[in-house]
C-alpha cells in the first residue's frame, strides 16, 4: 500500500454530472446530486477496481452499511447514480445503482463473488479479501469487524461516458 487517494475534484466531479445530464435527460433523473466516491481505500486498489470497472468486468460492489453511517451518507436506491473517481481524485465513470440488498457478510453467494469481478472471481477469494479489507477499514469507521456486519451488495451499470457505457 502507498499513501491514500488524492481528494476527489469536486468541480469536475459536478462538470462530468452536468455533461451527462445534458445527454440523457431520460437518466439524469435523481433529486439530489450523487456522490463521488473511490473504489479501495489506496491509489492501486483505487485504480485497479475502476479499471475493472471501465473494462466491463466489474458491474458489482460491496460496501459495509456501517461506512455510510460513518460518513453521513443515505444508501443508494436503485436507479440513482454515483460518480467513480481514480486515485488523483478525476472523475471516471457515474454509475447507476440497478439492484441492492443488505445481508450480513456471510450471505455473499458466488453470483455476486463472479460480478464484482476481482481477482479469481470466486466466492473464496471474495470473502478473503474482503474480510482483509474490511478488517483494515473498520477501526477508522469506530467499528469492530465480524462476520454478521450489515453488507450492502450492489450491482451497477455503467451510465457516463458513452465510450464504456452499458447502454
């Protein structure tokens, strides 16, 4: 691990929601601007996760309920949109939110392992790095890890920008 992600660009962030917004008006439809988020909790994690991302292998992510507590965020609904930015902080992708559920860590099953798309894809290399993950992240949210924390399992489309969107 290297030092953390450069802060997100807020400005280009709110230029890229703007850009897509222009283009698909029948999309851009939240009440609310999305967040802007990273992938990973280091630059090449970061970068590696966005990359699997804009290449179409990753069209699923998973995040502890206790993160969005955390920082004060509301949880996704389905159909609304948020902005993935690489470790400099550059705005990348906007996702949309197709599919969510909240389950504890160990109802991950291997259908969603396969669709978040790192590493070997299988559901044994998923929870062993996501536990290792989440054993890192947890002190710094005031979090004890265990294996029955509330997990929020999201699959995503790619919305923005055309070249690597789903649609």
């Amino acid at each position: 691990m290297s030092g953390p992600n450069a802060p997100v660009d807020g400005a280009a962030a709110t230029a890229f929601w703007e850009e897509y917004r222009a283009a698909r008006p029948d999309r851009a439809l939240d009440a609310e601007p999305p967040s802007v988020e990273v992938f990973g909790d280091h630059p090449a994690l970061t970068d590696e996760l966005l990359g699997l991302v804009l290449d179409g292998t990753k069209r699923a992510t998973a995040s502890l309920v206790a993160e969005f507590r955390h920082e004060g965020q509301p949880l996704p609904r389905v159909g609304s949109h948020w902005i993935a930015c690489d470790s400099a902080g550059r705005p990348r992708a906007i996702l949309r939110s197709t599919e969510l559920r909240i389950g504890p860590f160990s109802s991950v099953d291997a259908a969603f392992a396969f669709d978040e798309g790192e590493d070997d894809r299988t559901l044994e290399s998923w929870r062993d790095n996501h536990r290792r993950y989440w054993q890192r992240v947890c002190p710094g949210i005031g979090v004890e890890w265990h294996d029955d924390l509330d997990v929020l399992f999201e699959r995503f489309e790619v919305a923005w920008p055309p070249e690597v969107a789903d649609d």
